[in-house]
C-alpha cells in the first residue's frame, strides 16, 4: 500500500506540473524535472518592453515668427516609436479689420505627409518681393507622430490652442513704407521707412535704373532708426536716385528688400510745383479712367516749361511715370492705362524746365500723397473685392454679404447702391437681377459687410451702381455652401465587399462610410475626414472632394480595438464648405474594420492571458495547494470559474467562462466571453484541450480548442477553430484553422 501510494503522489506531481502552467505561460514558465539544479528563466535578466499601439503626440511644436524671408522653419519634439511626421498647415489670412481669426480643422491642408526628422522649412516664397501677400498671412502648424511599419496607431494632432503646440509662425517682412525726399533739399535726399520687428540693422543701396539694376550698398545702420540722410554732392543734385531697403536679424538673415523709392536733390534755379491738384470726378464716376486736373505754372522767362505726372497706389507706394513731357498751357490729363478696379490712386505732379542747352532743372514734387491734407486721390468704380454668402433662418433664402466697394471711406455719405445678380449656371450670363439696394437701405455691421436676404439660388454676383447710375463690372461668382450630408453610417466589422480588399499590416480590413445627400441639394462633392476623438484631430482622407456617397477607407494604420469617427463635409463647385455632420452625436459614424482569424483571436486571448493571472489557486508555490476551485470576477462584467482535480492517473482542469469581459472600448465591453477552456493530461503531462469558447461584444465569434495538442506540459502543435461575424450575426470567415502559435507571440 505504501508503494501504491508513493505511485499517486508522484503522478499527481507530474500532472500539477502541467496543470498549473496557464495557457499564456506555456513556454516561459514550464517547470524542468531536473530538481536539482537551480532554476533560471531568461525573463529574470531581460525586462520586455512596454508594448503601444497609440502614438503619443509631439509634446512642442515651435514655429519661426517672422525669421526668414522665404520660409517658416518648424521643430518639434521626438516621439518614441514614431518612424515618420505628417505635417497640416492653414494659411489664414487678416480680415477687413486686420484680425487673425483661429483656423478650424476644415481649414488645415496635407503639407508633408512623410517627415522623417523632426525639423522642417516650408519654403512658401522661392522669389521674396516686398509686395507678396503672403508676408500679410499667419501659418498654423499640427503635426501628428505615424509609424505606419510597425501599424501603430497615429497620434492626435498637436493642439493649436495650447502654447506649448499652437505651431504659429510668419514670415519676416521687408521693410514698408520706404519713401524719398523729392526736391525738398539741394543737399541731400532723406529716406524714412517703417520699422521690422527684432531688426538688428538696415541695408541701404542706391542706384540710377528705375528698373532696380546696378544697385550698390551705401550704408549699414542700426536698427534703433528708421530714417536716413544720402547727403548729395553739388554734381548730383538733380540726378533721379533710386532706393532699397532690407532689414538685417540678429541671426543673420535677411528680408526682401522694399520696392524702388524714388529720390533726388534740387538744383539751383529750380520751377515750383503745380498747385491745386485734383482727381475730377474721381470717386467712382467712372469705370475705365480718372481725369487728373491742376494749376498751370507761369511760363518762364527763358527755356521751356513742361510737366510730368506720376501716381501710386494703395497697394503699393512705387512711383510710377503716367506721362511726360505735357505741355506748360495744359492743365488737364485723362488717365486709362494701367488702372485697375479695387485700388485707390495718388497723383503728383512736377515742373521741369529744359534750358536751351539742354540741361533739365526740375521743381520737387507736388505734395499731394496719403499723408497730405488734401490728397489728389481717385477710385475706379469697382464691384465689391469681398463677398460671401450666409445661412438665413428662412431654408429658401440666404444672405447675400459683401464689403463696401473701394473708396467708400471716402465719402462722407454713401451714394453707391448694389444690384445683386442670380444663375443657376455658373457659366451663365448672370443677366437677371434679384435685388438692387439702394444707399438708404444699407446697414453696415461691426464686421464691415452689408448684408442683404434673397431668395436662394445656386450663384450669386455683385455690382455696384453709383449715383449717374453706372454700374461697375460683377464681382466674382459666389456659391451657397451646401448642407451637411445625412444619414452618415460607417459600418463595424462588417464583411460582404471589404473582405475583397487585403488587410492591412494589423490585419485589420477597411471601413465604408456611407451617406445621404442633404434634402433638396445636390452638393458639387463631399470631403471625408477621419479621427480618433470625436470632436478634433480629423484627418482629410480625400485631398479633392469626391461625387460618390460612399468611401472605402482602406486606413493602413486601422487597428483592432480601435473606434474611427469620421466626417462628411459637403463642397459647392467652387469646392467650397464646412458643413459636416458631427461625428459625437450617436454612433451611426463611428467605425472599425472586421479581423481576420488571426487578428481576431490575438485580441480574443487578449482577455484569457489576464483573466488567467488573477486566479491566486494555480499560482501557488506548493503544487498540492493549487488543487481545488476558485472564481474570479471579470473588470466589467461575468465570471471564470477554475477546477483543477486528479482524474484517475491524470488530470482535468475546467476553466469555464460566464458572460467574462475585462476590457471595453469607448464604454462598451470588447470581448464578452462564455463557454469553457477545458483540459485534460495523462501522467506525463500530455493530453489535449477541448470545448469552445463564443464571444460576444466589438468582435463577434467564437473558438475551438479540441485541435490544440498538450506535449510535455506546454502547448506543442495543433490549431483552434475560429469563426467571426459582424454584429448582426452573419457570417464573416466560417470556422478555420488557426495555427497554435497564434497569440503567444512576444
């Protein structure tokens, strides 16, 4: 009887050896029989690195404010495990009161999809000039971390509201404003500019070519002034001088330089300048010319006496020759070439004598300029340069809204009316007009815009009328921004035509997104954009929109457990709108692809590896103790009950799950396990294991474990059975082999 017994305790040691060594331990934690002899697991000297799927965001991202002429030059923080950077950039531009408004996510645009350091230049000027707009814009940056490689996940895009990552810059301006004395002094010419912030020094040069060439460097001079004195020798007094202005940082780059300033210095003798210049009917009487009109300078005693008109803008301060050469007796100048709609003009005049020799000796400029009391300015009646189009309460109608035509500061009482014009055909002739407004029924908002309701239609322009009743040319056509989409469905692990692309490097297959047109609309085309959190963060997955109501998104970081909201925005021809549905509000478009089997039972083991390492019975470190039964709760929901008994001369361990659950995604469970992890071993510690498993949650199905071969004490060849469905219960892949590997992977 003693030997019997011996026999029994020396089995149910070998059998408590396989017993206790839970599915996810097979391999490291295999007991050798070899008692002898100190045990060592390799996991005692290696730590495993901590595994992520999620990204972590840039925690900085610093923008260059106003240090290059050309570019602005971002950096930002590494990201650990990131292989590449997806940089968004919005330009946004002042608006008519000067205000930078913060851009919203539709206003951000793919600049670099695949960065591999973390600095980059955004070259926006190849050709730096002192009159590109682009020196007016702010530049946001977002930036996202990507490891497409390795199928992680992407970060969020860095917040542009928080100042560690608000990503702003802007280019470094040249100098504005630069101005000359013309024929104020017979000693010298002085040059005024306004300041560039953060300037270290001003680089003056000079030359004789009104076009710019044969320029030379004068001067270096401090920043801590913005005015400069060329003094003129007698045998360059009244050479026509032309000037540029750069300004110089402390780190060494260098803006553009401004646009030619025109100086010169007066010769003994000189003629006075005209008087009493003026711009007849020069605040939109006209669309094609201004009439310039003045004084006539007294005819000189000896030589003859001509005059030379010159003009700049508002938009910029270049002097340019109207015509030369006019008579003494003329006091009148009509002027058509070169005008544009949209630009206020300033005219000057000068009185030059050409001796009989030929020697020119010419009077300083009338001072008739933007800083004069009595400017000789003039507009072209123009079409408003601003208009847009609003929402009105009312479904038929809109809000038709544009800036007052140029000039209308002007004036100290309006006496402009608007016709506002309709097609539904944007090539059409725009003949038919849907509304004129005249003055007393303008109301100008804080904003500046005149706003005026109107039936809907599909284009709008508008003109402005003055009081003879001439009417200026449309402004460009504007459309409606169409309404958001409806019926905004993205589909969750659903099968059918997905399952007929590749997965993708998770194995994870594509989403669909589906969608209505908005009632009584027919939108141009759709944008589509996709993100993890639901009210930021979008990525446009369509760069031009798209026709369809549906989108395969392919998404080569999708990965499983992970929910993607995505918006719909609706364009106009124009490619313009903003109006989407709001991904947060119900699940309809929230979104994940089906798995395949191996994915699928990846993350189904997921949930047996740690409801394993709560049982306390099979941990213990007497063998004999790790007999009996135990249950144990899930995270969120159910139960795993454990029975481990000897069974003649092996043994029979049950693991049956109810309704188990430990993880959720976005608040609802992620694996819901029911059913039975059973096994069954001889005396050494070899057998198989059995029953099945049916889940339940994000990821439908169900396994099999009657195939999986127990060798030794470990797992040791076979496959489980794995069949997957979609939510409503049909079929995705029907029961197939899934190798015994699969899911023990470190």
């Amino acid at each position: 009887m003693k030997r019997q017994t011996k026999l029994i305790l020396n089995s149910s040691f070998l059998i408590l050896n396989f017993l206790f060594t839970s599915c996810y331990t097979w391999f490291e934690d295999k007991i050798n029989m070899d008692t002898h002899t100190p045990q060592t697991n390799l996991k005692d000297f290696l730590k495993e690195e901590e595994k992520i799927s999620v990204l972590d965001s840039p925690e900085q991202v610093i923008a260059s404010k106003g240090l290059y002429s050309d570019s602005v030059k971002l950096n930002w923080t590494p990201v650990s495990h990131a292989a590449s950077y997806r940089i968004e950039r919005a330009v946004i531009k002042p608006d008519s009161n000067g205000t930078y408004l913060i851009p919203e996510e539709d206003d951000f645009a793919v600049l670099e999809k695949q960065v591999y350091n973390t600095t980059y230049s955004d070259v926006i000027l190849t050709n730096p000039t002192s009159t590109n707009e682009e020196y007016k814009n702010r530049y946001y940056y977002r930036i996202c971390a990507e490891n497409v490689f390795q199928g992680l996940e992407s970060s969020e895009y860095t917040d542009i509201l928080q100042n560690d990552t608000e990503g702003l810059g802007w280019l470094l301006p040249a100098p504005t404003s630069l101005d000359a004395t013309k024929g104020e002094s017979t000693t010298e010419i002085i040059l005024t500019w306004l300041p560039v912030d953060g300037a270290l020094n001003y680089i003056i040069y000079r030359g004789k070519s009104s076009d710019g060439t044969g320029m030379e460097k004068i001067d270096t001079i401090l920043a801590n002034t913005t005015t400069y004195v060329n003094f003129i020798a007698e045998s360059e007094q009244g050479t026509n001088f032309y000037y540029k202005v750069c300004a110089r940082l402390p780190n060494g780059s260098e803006s553009a330089f401004t646009t030619l300033a025109l100086g010169y210095s007066l010769k003994p003798g000189a003629p006075t300048a005209p008087s009493g210049i003026t711009v007849k009917d020069g605040k939109g009487e006209s669309t094609n010319s201004l009439t310039v009109k003045w004084d006539a300078v007294p005819k000189p005693h000896e030589g003859t006496l001509t005059y030379a008109l010159y003009r700049t803008s508002s938009e910029d301060n270049v002097y340019t020759l109207v015509k030369n050469n006019i008579p003494q007796e003329t006091t009148t100048c009509t002027v058509t070439d070169g005008l544009k709609p949209g630009l206020k003009y300033y005219f000057y005049m000068q009185s030059i004598i050409e001796e009989s020799n030929g020697d020119k000796n010419k009077s300083a400029f009338s001072k008739t300029g933007p800083s004069s009391p009595s400017p000789a300015v003039g507009f072209l009646l123009s079409a408003p340069s601003d208009v847009e189009l609003a929402d009105s309460s009312s479904s038929d109608k809109i809000y038709v809204r544009w800036t007052p035509a140029v000039g209308y500061d002007l004036l100290e009482d309006s006496n402009f009316s608007y016709k506002i014009y309709f097609d539904e055909d944007l090539s059409g002739s725009f003949s038919e007009a849907a509304a004129t407004i005249s003055p007393t029924e303008l109301t100008i908002g804080t904003d500046g815009y005149f706003q005026y309701e109107t039936s809907k239609h599909n284009f709008f322009k508008v003109s402005t009328v003055n009081s003879a009743n001439i009417e200026s040319s449309k402004s460009i056509a504007v459309a409606p921004t169409p309404s958001a989409p409806t019926q905004v469905t993205a589909t969750k692990t659903a099968g059918g035509e997905l399952l007929e692309y590749s997965p993708n490097t998770n194995e994870v297959y594509p989403v669909k997104i589906t969608w209505s047109k908005p009632s009584g609309e027919d939108p141009s085309g759709y944008l589509v954009y996709r993100s993890t959190n639901p009210t930021s963060s979008f990525r446009k997955l369509t760069e031009t929109p798209i026709t369809d109501t549906f989108f395969i998104d392919e998404n080569e970081i999708g990965r499983a457990g992970t929910i993607y909201y995505y918006k719909v925005v609706s364009v106009n021809i124009l490619g313009q709108g903003k109006k989407g549905n709001d991904p947060s509000n119900g699940s309809d478009a929230q979104g994940y692809g089906a798995l395949t089997r191996s994915q699928w039972f990846r993350e189904y083991n997921k949930t047996i590896m740690k409801s394993q390492s709560k049982l306390k019975l099979m941990h213990k470190s007497n063998d004999m103790d790790k007999l009996g039964s135990e249950t144990i709760n899930g995270d969120v929901s159910g139960t795993l009950s454990y029975n481990a008994s000897i069974a003649g001369l092996g043994a029979e361990i049950t693991m049956h799950y109810e309704n188990y659950c430990d993880f959720t995604v976005n608040g609802s469970p992620y694996y819901v396990l029911t059913g039975n992890t059973d096994t069954t071993s001889n005396m050494s510690a070899n057998g198989n294991m059995h029953e099945k498993v049916n889940c339940s949650g994000m990821y439908p199905g169900y396994a099999v474990y009657n195939n999986l071969q127990i060798k030794g004490g470990a797992a040791g060849g076979g496959y489980y059975l794995v069949e997957t469905y979609d939510l409503n219960k049909n079929q995705l892949f029907s029961e197939g082999q899934v190798s015994w590997t699969v899911g023990e992977e470190h």
